[in-house]
C-alpha cells in the first residue's frame, strides 16, 4: 500500500518509493535530500502545518503540497 508522506504518522520509518508530482516540486524535494529509494522519519505530523522529517542526520520542514507528492 502506497501513501503520501502527508498521510505518513509521526514516528514512522518509511522509504521513497515513487514521486509524482510536478517537476519543480520532485526538484525542491530533491534538493532537500528527499529521493526515491531513501530511508526517511517523519517526526512532526499534525496534519495543518509542515510536516518535519528525518533524513539521515538533517531534519527539514515539507510543506503540505510537497508531502502529498
């Protein structure tokens, strides 16, 4: 089963399987260390405002439109 990081609760591990979406969004998400095939945390998840994730040692801040991607 697929899902957005957005719909992803907080404290869960999950990997990158696929990224559809624009492709200035997929770019921003990229440079942000957010690819397909890596591992990531979601450590805030409150479903009304950025969403902040663990991505090997950083912690970035998604906005909402780019984690339902």
């Amino acid at each position: 089963m697929s899902s957005t990081l957005a719909q992803t609760k907080e404290g869960k591990v999950v990997e990158v399987c696929a990224m559809k979406c624009e492709p200035q969004i997929k770019h921003r998400l990229c440079s942000m260390g957010i690819i397909e095939g890596r591992v990531v945390r979601v450590i805030k998840n409150d479903n009304h405002n950025p969403l902040i994730v663990q991505i090997m040692d950083s912690r970035v801040a998604v906005g909402r439109v780019q984690a339902n991607c």
